[in-house]
C-alpha cells in the first residue's frame, strides 16, 4: 500500500483533496447508477445525462490535480499530481467508453458490459488518490455500486417508451 501524504500537504489542502476525492467517488456512483441503466433504457437521455455528469466529474478531477504541499514536499505533491492524472486519464476512458457504447447503438446501447476495465481503473484510481490524503473508502462503495449496476443490467432488455407514443 503506498505511504499517505499526509505530512507534506496543509490541513486545509488535506481536507480538500479529501472532500473534493469524496465528493468525486460519490458523483461517479451516482452517475453510473443512473447513467448505465440510462444507456439501456433511454431515460433519462443517456447522452445528455452522461455530457452534464462528466462536465462536473472532470472539474473536480481537476481539483485533485492543484491540491498544493508544504515546503519540502514536493515529491509527495507530484505523486498527487500524477494520482490526480490518472483519475483524469480513466474519467477520459470511461467517458470514450460510455459514448461510444451509445453511438454505436443509435441513442440506447445494449449491455455496456465494455465499460466494466474502465469503471475499474476509475474506482481504482479514486481510491488511491483517497489513500495518499488519508482516506479510500468512498471509491470502494462507489466501485462496489457501479459493478452491481452493471451486473443488473441484463434485466432492463428494452428502451422505455411514453405512454404517449
């Protein structure tokens, strides 16, 4: 397990990278648990949905990158740096990965069974950033949800339609 970084960063740093790495896990399992059966279902619409929630998980993606350290600890903010890249570089797969599924579905994909590395790797990344500031069990829950998500999928095998069409 790698070594917090909780020496080489101030508190109030401290506390927003972890509320900001908390707040990330919690938006990317609220996303998919609405976004993956969205992909299936059509509704919400899945490309709009998925637009919106990625804009605000990449903003805060982008917090974790400028969460600053004290003097003398620059190696310790560059292994934040580089956690914080990979959050972002898996946000970026996931996201290819989702829009994807959906174009080359038509507006409603089948199955995202796809996504399943990247969500991974995202949850994984996540957590390990929690870890460096002190803190991992958010991203834990957040993976555990999106993979349940995933899994039940296979029972939501037609797009909604409106009663009124």
């Amino acid at each position: 397990m790698t070594e917090p970084v909780t020496k080489a960063v101030e508190a109030d740093e401290l506390r927003l990278a972890l509320l900001a790495s908390a707040k990330l896990a919690g938006l990317v399992e609220g996303t998919l648990s609405i976004g993956l059966p969205a992909l299936v279902t059509g509704a919400p619409k899945p490309g709009t949905f998925l637009e919106e929630r990625f804009r605000v998980m990449d903003a805060f993606a982008v917090v974790l990158h400028y969460v600053s350290g004290r003097p003398g600890g620059v190696r310790d903010v560059l292994r934040l740096r580089e956690q914080s890249d990979r959050v972002s570089a898996a946000l970026g797969h996931l996201r290819s990965q989702l829009f994807a599924s959906l174009a080359l579905a038509g507006g409603v994909a089948k199955l995202p069974e796809a996504a399943r590395p990247s969500i991974i790797e995202l949850c994984d990344a996540i957590a390990e950033f929690g870890r460096l500031v002190g803190d991992g069990g958010v991203a834990a829950r957040a993976k555990a949800t999106a993979l349940k998500t995933l899994d039940s999928l296979g029972t939501l095998t037609t797009p909604l339609t409106s009663a009124a069409g």
